[in-house]
C-alpha cells in the first residue's frame, strides 16, 4: 500500500504558461551566454512582475514560465491579476 498523493483543492485559480516564441530556433544560432542573459533579464522581469502583483511563481522549464494566482492565497480577481502579472511595458 502506498501514501496517499499530497494535494490541496483550489477551486478559483489561473495558470499562466509564458512561452517564448521562436526560442529554440533562436537560441540554436547564439552562444551559450546571451542565451542565458537573455532568459535571466525576461525571468527576472516576470519574478518582478509577479512577486509586485501577488501571482505564486510555479516554475521556469526552458523557455516556458509558469505562475498562478489565487493560490496559495485564494483570491476573487485571479484571472485578472494574473494577466497583468505577465505584462512587460
């Protein structure tokens, strides 16, 4: 018998996925180092961005951000926030 899988229900959350269009054709053609400076400038932006907003940062997997809001902190306008958590102006 296994343990049981750890899971918390949240009912009113919004998952962004920021993915970085045309990334893996434009990185194949850089160096390895404006690769990295590159990401670490737009992921810095987002961390800003979300952290400013309330939005929980899930993850980064390549070129690929994802956050949500309205976790762990349930709250009524997640859609939104989340939407203007990812906007760079």
């Amino acid at each position: 018998m296994g343990t049981a899988p750890l899971a918390d229900l949240f009912p009113s959350v919004t998952v962004v996925f920021a993915d970085l269009v045309g990334f893996t054709a434009w990185s194949s053609a850089r160096e390895p180092h404006r690769v990295f400076t590159l990401l670490e400038t737009i992921y810095g932006a987002f961390d800003k961005l979300a952290y400013h907003h309330g939005v929980f940062k899930v993850e980064t997997v390549g070129d690929c951000y994802v956050a949500a809001a309205g976790l762990p902190e349930p709250r009524d306008d997640h859609a939104v926030v989340a939407c203007r958590s990812l906007v760079i102006a």
